[in-house]
C-alpha cells in the first residue's frame, strides 16, 4: 500500500539560509555532472563535455577555499563522466562512470589525484556503457577479526546487466555480471545488506527508450541468491520513469518522473510513500549527517526527513540553473553541481541553521581489534566505526579518521584519510603500519571537525 500526499503544503527556505555557488572555471564546454567527498578536504566533480569532440575533465575542489580548482584536463580523460566515488581502500585516487558514445573510452574509469592525473581504463564490451557506480561492501572474517572486501557496482543498458568489479589493493579483478532479463534501459544501482554483513539484495532503476527499443519502466531487485530480477512498478504506474536509487539501512529511495516524485520504499515491509514534487524533476539524492534525504531537481534542493513524515522543502538556488549531483562533503556540508551555470554550490548544514540547533548524529566505535603493536608490524583492520543518526545508521557518511602519533602511519605513509560509510552506515579504517618508535598511537574517527572523534589506543611497543 502506498500514500499520495500532495505538495501544495511543502515548505520552501530562503536563499539567505547562506547557499553560495563557485564558478568551476569550466567556460562554455564543460557541464558539471556528479560530485563525491575525496581525501585532504577535496572534492571531486565529472562532467560532460559539450563539444562533439575533444578531451574530458574533472575537477577537484577544496572545500575550504572553493577558489582554488585542480582541474584534470586532458586527451586521455572520458569526454562525458557520470557518477564518481573515492577509492574505498584509501588510495589517492577516484572511480567514475563513463557513458560514453561507442568506440570511445572504457566505461569504468580509475584515475589518480596525483600529478598528472593518469587514468586506468577496464575494459567491457565494446559498445558498453556505464550510467552510474556505487560501491558494495562485504564483511569477511568472523566477529573478532573482521576483515572487508569492496566492489565497484555499476549499471550496464546497451547489454543490461549490473557489473560487480571487485577492487584490491594490487588492482581490479574481474567483473562479475548479474544480466537483468527485463527489456528496460538501466540506469542507476544500490545495495543494501542484512546485519552480517556479507547478504546483499541489489536494486537498479530502468527506464523505456526509443534507441534501443525498450519498453519497460521500473525498481529492478535481486534478492540473496536468487538468479533473476524482480520488477517493482512505481506507485505512479508502469508510465513513471525511475532515475537514481540510493538504500539506507531501511528503505530504498528513488527519484521518477511522470509523475515527478521521490518514492521511499520500505525493506521490511515493501510499502511505499511518496512526495510530489510538481514541476521540479528530480536528480540524484543523497543521506546527510541528520539523517535526512536531500535531492537535487531542476528547481533546487529538497530535503526530506528519513522516514518521510513530513512534506519536505526545498530550496531554491541563488542563481537559477539546475541541481543535478549532490553529496555531504567531508566539512558536513552539502554540495551539488550546476550544470546550466557551470557551478558547484554549497549548502551549510555543519553549522546551526538561523540559530536553531544543530541535530548532527554521532560517530560510534563498533569494534577494534589489537590494542598493542610492535614496531614495523601492522593491523589490518584496528577500528571499526558506524555514523548513527535518528538511532539509525547513515550509509555514505564522509567520515574522517586519523592517526595521532610520531611514527605509526596508515599504508599509504599518511594520518589522515577520508572513508565514506558504507551502505550499514560503518567505516573500517584502513590498515596500520607501526613505526620504530615506543609510543601511544591515538586513531580516531568521525564527521570533520564539526562533531568529538571516538578514538582508540593503539600501544607501539619494541619488536
């Protein structure tokens, strides 16, 4: 059963709550497209190129000085980039969807955020395409010693199929297809996954289209162990055509058109609500550190409590244009792309809203494993932590883990690094590598600086 609530009772923020836009130094050939948290205080923009031809670009931007730009720009750069993510091992680089006309680029894109900027192309079919990623995490390993594997999921339409790319440190393997028997055009895929840890049901949007003919509209879901997909009607009919889907820890959300609507599915249950949003159409959406959903539209940014209790609001954007990306940067903020204006916005959501109260969640220690280490060894998995918000786990929360201490290191030499929750809300920090020195090594963990890390001792002691 599902309630039709109409919009005519929605709330609508000023443009004086403090949103601000940043041109992207894009000029008239690059759009903006999606938007994802990256180490250091970056974060990482695709975009689509307009011209018929020529190279690609992404752009980094630091949240701190949006001014400063580090634009990746060259021949050997997609020339249209989708949805992007930061590399789930820690590794100074990102992953980004390609869907690109045939014959051009490898749909999965890796690329470094060093120098240069090189890119790692893996390759598909020929003429495949990648309309989006997300990524899945898997728990290994028993209760005491737990271990994580991650995988790069992506919609495939032109050969319909949902790809699994495991990622490792020495590299990629290969990808696992999970072909979706339904004659729909995919678009977008989540996951979500039961308290082990390690059972996954799969979800992706597909759409009609003309070329190719395909003619079904529809939530498309693969439940654990079954081989096939089921097809989930919209509660606007077998007409309304989904877009992006995103699982928390107990709904699936989805934005549509015809009607233009955000739907909240329900997992336990399979009941829907959802929210008219009239003539704006939705984008992409994403979870906040309060616990809410916030969704990019053609006519700004609508936020929506977790449970869709309440109508929503939305804001408008200061300049017009359009929302499409949207993410929680690693400074709690919200940040979306504008592809008419060419900008990247922000919306404060660290700081107190007009003096109210900040309802940030917290950041809470799961388990941690070994307390003593001794100098030159290491530990694969020291902490694990979740982001709870509304007593529910967050997925897709940037949380920020640190090492405090005079020779201890994460594996890549650093003490800082930024890990997105996965989609039961945890982060597992990377692996630690002890140094020569005696000493206390402190690691904590949580949203920027806007909340109290927890933290654990890690005791470095002589070989």
């Amino acid at each position: 059963m599902s309630s039709r609530i109409n919009q005519k009772n929605r709330t609508e923020r000023a443009v004086t709550d403090g949103i601000q836009e940043f041109p992207l130094g894009l000029g008239t050939t690059f759009a903006p497209h999606s938007v994802c948290a990256g180490n250091h205080g970056k974060l990482w923009v695709t975009t689509t190129n307009t011209a018929t031809t020529g190279s690609g670009c992404v752009v980094g931007v630091k949240t701190l000085r949006p001014g400063e730009l580090s634009p990746a720009n060259h021949s050997h750069m997609p020339r249209l980039s989708a949805g992007i993510m930061k590399d789930p091992l820690g590794a100074a680089k990102v992953w980004f969807a390609a869907p690109a006309p045939p014959q051009q680029q490898d749909p999965i894109v890796s690329m470094l955020t060093t120098a240069g900027y090189p890119v790692t192309f893996y390759p598909l079919e020929p003429d495949a395409k990648a309309e989006s990623i997300a990524l899945e995490t898997t728990k290994k390993g028993g209760s005491g010693e737990p271990t994580y594997e991650y995988s790069l999921l992506f919609a495939e339409p032109v050969h319909k199929y949902v790809g699994v790319l495991p990622i490792t440190q020495s590299g990629a393997g290969q990808v696992e297809k999970m072909v979706v028997e339904h004659n729909t055009w995919l678009w977008d895929v989540a996951v979500s996954t039961e308290a082990d840890g390690k059972t996954h049901t799969y979800w992706v949007t597909g759409q009609a289209n003309t070329t190719p003919a395909r003619t079904d509209n529809g939530l498309y879901k693969r439940g654990p162990g079954e081989r096939t997909w089921e097809r989930i009607i919209l509660p606007g009919g077998a007409t309304q055509k989904p877009f992006y889907v995103k699982a928390d820890t107990e709904a699936v959300w989805v934005t549509a058109t015809n009607p233009n609507q955000v739907i909240r599915i329900n997992l336990a249950t399979g009941r829907s609500k959802e929210r008219n949003l009239g003539t704006a159409v939705p984008q992409q959406l994403t979870f906040t550190p309060e616990g809410e959903v916030w969704v990019a539209s053609s006519e700004g940014i609508h936020v929506f409590d977790g449970q869709m209790e309440e109508e929503g609001t939305i804001i408008r954007l200061p300049s017009g244009g359009k929302a499409k990306g949207i993410c929680v940067g690693s400074d709690g903020n919200i940040w979306y792309t504008n592809p008419d204006k060419k900008t990247l916005g922000r919306y404060p959501t660290a700081i107190a809203r007009l003096g109210a109260p900040t309802r940030l969640g917290r950041t809470q220690v799961v388990s941690h494993t070994e307390t003593v280490l001794h100098s030159k060894e290491h530990v694969d998995a020291p902490l694990v932590a979740e982001y709870v918000a509304g007593g529910r786990p967050i997925p897709g929360i940037p949380l920020t883990c640190r090492i405090e201490a005079e020779g201890a290191t994460f594996e890549d030499n650093t003490r800082e690094r930024v890990i997105l929750t996965d989609q039961r809300g945890r982060v597992c920090l990377p692996p630690v590598y002890a140094g020569e020195f005696e000493e206390e090594a402190l690691l904590s963990v949580g949203l920027g600086d806007t909340e109290p890390h927890v933290a654990t001792t890690l005791h470095v002691r002589p070989a």
